[in-house]
C-alpha cells in the first residue's frame, strides 16, 4: 500500500506487483521477481523507494533476487 501511495497504482502494477517477500529472518527481507530484466529495472528505479518503505517497517531489506 505504502508503494501505491508513494509511486502510483501504475508503477506499482507494472514493477512492483511483479515482486513476492521471503522473509529471510524475523527482521529481514529479500524481495524475488520474475526474471533479470525486471530485477535490473527496479533496483536501478525504485531501490530507494523500497529501502524506505522496508525500513519503515522496521525491517533489514536485504535486497532483490
């Protein structure tokens, strides 16, 4: 939700909606996509953004497989 609201709903649906959690450890998590192409899009677009959101959560964001 803090993505759509950060980004918009278009963003989120064509990159973000693209991503599923893995909770790495109680306090951390990893984000995995489709495939490299899209991996490669959203770190070098939306990396920050994420980090932020994460973060705010209270989480360690442990990046994008």
């Amino acid at each position: 939700r803090q993505l759509i609201e950060t980004c918009g709903f278009h963003v989120y649906n064509n990159w973000f909606s693209r991503l599923s959690p893995i909770i790495v450890e109680t306090n951390a998590i990893q984000l995995k996509t489709t495939n490299s192409f899209f991996r490669d899009e959203i770190i070098s677009r939306y990396e920050d953004v994420i980090k932020q959101v994460v973060f705010s959560f209270g989480l360690e964001f442990e990046g994008i497989i």
